[in-house]
C-alpha cells in the first residue's frame, strides 16, 4: 500500500472501481481491503490538519501582534505629533518666525488655505461633480437566472470545492 494521504485516496479510489468490476473479490477481502485504507486515509488526513490547525495558530498570534504593533506605531505617531504642536508653541511664543541651531532650523510657517462646505446643497452647480455609480445586482441577476430567465453579460459559476471540517 502507498504511503502518503493522495496515492492512499488514489488506492482507494482504484478498489472501490475494482469492486464495480471483479467478481472474484469476497465480500470479506473487500471489507478487509477498505477498512485498512480508510483507517490508514484518515490518519494521514488527521496528521495532516494537526498541521493546518497549527499553521492557523500560528497565523492567529501573528495577527495578534500585528494589532499590537499597530497600537504601538500609532502611539509613537501621536507622541511625535504631540511633541511637534509643542516645539511649535515655544517658537511662537518666543515671537521668532525662526530659530537656527547647529542641528535644525525651526520656522512656523502660515497655515494652508482649506476649504470647508458648509452646505453642499446650496453650492451653484457649476461647483459640484456628481457621480453616477452603476453596479450590478448580483442577488438579483441570481434569482432571474435561476428562475429560467436568460441575462445577457452573466452567468451563474461554480466556484472550487471547500473544505469543511467539524
């Protein structure tokens, strides 16, 4: 008999197709015959999703300590900014625009014009983009499809098989 979980799955494919077609085989060798594979298949499939329960494990820490660095980063991003505003009010309170020293040049520039719309409901329309967005209603596009109407531009796709394991 093979070894690994595919050529075990390939084996018993090949018996289940032999039993179909030989005449020779007892009842008790073919019970024997696929009791041995599927016990030796579902080893290796156990074995097999050890690993993946592991793999997901280990994916799951990681995404762990992704947020946790995340957090980080954005602790040092608002101490940063934090000591910016303040660096900022000491040059503007000592009444200098800009202050030179051996390793930097500080200067308190003038803030960016921004706009801010107060309403956008009454803005002239000559100052206004509108968007159209069209997409298609997969739900619906469905449901006609499987009710026996043909729609043009789509079709209904069988997507690859999953795994489902409880």
């Amino acid at each position: 008999m093979s070894v690994n979980a595919i050529a075990l799955a390939s084996d018993y494919a090949k018996l289940q197709a032999l039993v179909e077609t030989s005449d020779e085989l007892t009842p008790e060798m073919i019970a024997d015959t696929l009791e041995g594979i599927e016990g030796a298949l579902g080893d290796k499939l156990d074995a097999a999703f050890i690993h993946v329960r592991n793999i997901e494990g280990q994916a799951a820490i990681l995404a762990e300590e992704i947020k946790r660095l995340t957090e980080r980063k954005k602790s040092f991003e608002n101490r940063a900014k934090s000591i910016r505003k303040y660096v900022l009010t000491c040059l503007l309170a000592s009444g200098q625009g800009t202050i030179k020293t051996t390793a930097n040049t500080f200067t308190a520039r003038k803030g960016t014009a921004s706009i801010v719309v107060d309403n956008a409901d009454i803005l002239p329309d000559e100052l206004v983009t509108v968007q159209t967005v069209v997409s298609p209603d997969k739900k619906a596009i469905k449901e006609a499809i499987e009710n026996g109407v043909e729609v043009k531009g789509a079709h209904i796709e069988i997507g690859e098989p999953s795994l489902q394991v409880r």
